[in-house]
C-alpha cells in the first residue's frame, strides 16, 4: 500500500511538471515526427542551400536562424553565404561597404533600406556576418519594379534599361500559374483571373530574382543560407520551385516556421510544408 502511495506521488508530480512547462518551440520533419536541432544542423551541413522560411514577427524563428548561422559559421568560414529577402539587390554596394568597415553603421541604416525590424531580427546576422568575414547577399527585387509587374505584368520590366534588369532575374521569367501557391494568392483578391492575374506574377518575380541572385552566388564548397518569408518556400514552391528550373540536382533543405495551439504535435495542415517545420506556440510574444 505504501508502494503504491509513493507511485501515485511520483505519477502527480512528473504530470504537474509536465503541465507546467511552456516550451518555446518544437521541431519536425515534413512527416510530422518530432527531431531536434542537432539533425536540422546535421543536414543544413550537407546541403548546398537552406532556404529558413520565417514568421517575420516571430522571435523564435529569428533566434533560430541566428544559432543555426553561427553553427555553420564554425563550420564553414568564408565558405559560408548569407542572403536575405530583406535585403534589396540595388542595396548590394551599401552593404559590402558596411560588411567590409568602409562605411559606419549610421551611414548604414540611414541609407539602406532597411526593414522596420531590423534592429531586433536582422541585424545579428548581418553583424555575424562582418564578424566572420562572410558574404552577405541581397537578394530581392527593388520593391518598385515589383510594383511594376504588379501593374503591367511581366511585359513591364522589358522596358527597363539594361542597368535596371541587372537587378531583377533574367526575362522573361518562368512562370506557372497552376502552382498552388500563386493560384491561392489569385483567390485571395477575390477577382476572376483575367482582371488580376499580375498579382501573383508581382510574387513570382519575387522569388525568381531571389533563386537567381542565391544561385549566383553560390559557393560550391560551402553553403547558402537564405532567411524570408515562409511562403515564399513553403510545399517546395516559390524560391524552391525557380532554383530547381535553374539546377534540377541542386541539393536543398527548406525551413518553414508555424504558429499552432498545440506544438506537441504537428497540425495537418502544417505537414510536408517543408523538410523541417517548426512550430511555435500561438501566444508566443511578437517582435511588432
């Protein structure tokens, strides 16, 4: 009997503790089983591109990004490349010259055009970058000629100088309006296709200037680690989809980060969105 006392205890204690833990995050692979950091550093160490698909408010994913780059900052050196949407191709010169001390850090943030976050969540792998010595690469299209496609389609950029295209990725673009991804940003404006179909082609060709100016800059001997936006890598689309038409063999891990109720498991509707997910409690706190 008192056996069997001490066993209830000890059963209450451990489920009172359990409950009262708040874990931060858990991670998974595509199909839904738990893993750890360790295996996501295993495999971004064995690949050529790590697209990390982030909540852009979301603290955790930023955390993360930042223990993951400085693991293979160790590892890799200067064979290590860096590159983020966050981060404008016309914006190149101005952050080589802050990467390099040619510039200070006021000149910098005046003149770049920095995202409102920046300070909290991107700064630290820029500032790890002019550490170690690593190439930090912009890699998103001048939001202006975005615009444009928006306006006018991909028939829009043609008109631009030749100084101007050598910012956005080769034209004319492939494009698949059949992805689900771009079909579900058509649906989302609530129009018949005809009348807006340039508002998914504005996201294409996002993702398709940011796969070309990764794939540019690859180092063969290294690897490539990209940060932004989760959808723009989700279910192996977008900047996944454009780096496969560029190189079919090129070895890729993608990254996704998703808010759920409950991380002790992963939602359906989270799994296969990448080959590792991680899921961060809903009431996680925001970085704005």
């Amino acid at each position: 009997m008192k056996k069997l006392l001490t066993l209830s205890i000890i059963f209450v204690a451990v489920t009172l503790s359990q409950a009262q833990q708040r874990p931060a995050y858990q991670l998974f692979d595509r199909d839904g089983l738990q893993v750890d950091f360790g295996l996501m550093l295993e495999k971004s160490a064995q690949t050529q591109v790590v697209l990390f698909g982030e909540l852009h408010n979301n603290p955790i994913a930023h955390w993360l990004q930042l223990e993951l780059s400085r693991e293979l900052a160790e590892k890799f050196g200067e064979k290590l490349v860096l590159g983020a949407e966050m981060f404008e191709t016309d914006n190149q010169l101005i952050l080589n010259e802050y990467l390099s001390g040619l510039i200070n850090e006021r000149n910098f943030t005046a003149e770049a055009k920095l995202w409102n976050n920046y300070a909290t969540d991107y700064k630290p792998l820029v500032e790890l970058a002019k550490e170690k010595g690593i190439p930090f690469i912009a890699t998103n299209i001048p939001r202006r000629y975005a615009a444009l496609v928006n306006r006018q389609g991909f028939e829009g950029l043609e008109a631009l100088p030749e100084e101007a295209k050598r910012y956005i990725a080769p034209l004319p673009p492939a494009y698949d309006p059949e992805l689900p991804g771009y079909k579900a940003m058509l649906e989302m404006t609530g129009m018949p296709a005809h009348t807006n179909e340039n508002f998914p082609k504005a996201q294409a060709i996002k993702d398709a200037t940011m796969a070309h100016f990764i794939y540019k800059n690859l180092n063969r001997s290294g690897v490539f680690v990209h940060y932004h936006g989760a959808y723009h890598s989700n279910n192996y689309e977008g900047i996944f989809w454009y780096l496969r038409q560029l190189d079919e063999k090129l070895q890729i891990v993608t990254i996704s980060t998703v808010e759920q109720d409950d991380i002790s498991n992963l939602e359906e509707a989270n799994l296969g969105l990448a080959d590792f997910v991680i899921a961060v409690p809903r009431t996680m706190t925001k970085t704005y």
